[in-house]
C-alpha cells in the first residue's frame, strides 16, 4: 500500500484529536487511551512528565474524580507532517466544576507531536500550557 495522501494523514490526526476530546467528555477511559502512542508523553501541570499510554490513563483518571462535571472544545492548529510523525498545537475551551461545586472556565494550548504506528496516528507528547483561567 502507498503513502497516505497529506489529507488522509490530516483526517487521522484530526482523528486522535477528536478520541481525546470525546474520551474527556463522556469520561471514556478506554476511548481516551485510543489518542495516545504506547510510548507517549504528556506534561499537564509540573515539571515532570507521565510517560508511557498506561501511566497516562491512570494520571488522567486520578485527576478526573475530582471534576464530576467537564465539557472541552477544542480547535486544531498548525500541523506539520513529516512521514510518519508530525507536530502541531491544538486550543482548548473547558468548562469543569470541581468536587467541592467550584465553577471553572480554563483555556489551554497544547503542544503535540503525534506518530502514526501501524497506519493509525496518536499522541507521541503533549503539553498543557494554561493560557486563561477564572471562577465562574
């Protein structure tokens, strides 16, 4: 089978981006896994990063008992793809309510690099960096 075209690679990042969004939605552990690379890396608050798909999904379960309510819309950036792997940054809008009934409104940008393995693209790294934040 030949090269993928650079729409049906677009199609298949985009694609990660929106398992991610919808695993965070709906609280879907197992469809959220689905964005990550085995050997991914991600960096959300802190110095130090969570590596590797199963150290990530239960970080991200951990941090969502505490948000019994969150919504995330999100909007894709500037994709660069080069073969097999690619780099891009993508904008989130969330609105979460906290344990505690705290109301918040967070926007966010992360950094990514995603790979494609086995003809499916995922996350390889991503950083959160919060861009605006406030009580609402």
């Amino acid at each position: 089978m030949g090269r993928m075209s650079f729409a049906e690679d677009m199609a298949g990042i985009n694609a990660a981006l929106a398992r991610y969004v919808d695993g965070v939605n709906r609280r879907d552990a197992g469809l959220w896994s689905t964005s990550w690379d085995r050997d991914a890396e991600w960096y959300l608050f802190g110095p130090d990063t969570i590596a590797g798909r199963e150290a990530i999904v239960a970080a991200w379960k951990e941090a969502m008992a505490g948000f019994p309510f969150v919504v995330m819309h999100v909007t894709q950036g500037d994709v660069v793809i080069a073969g097999d792997v690619a780099t891009g940054r993508s904008y989130t809008s969330e609105l979460a309510r906290t344990a505690d009934g705290q109301r918040l409104r967070v926007l966010g940008q992360y950094e990514d690099r995603y790979i494609k393995r086995d003809g499916v693209w995922g996350f390889a790294y991503r950083r959160f960096t919060m861009l605006d934040s406030e009580e609402i």
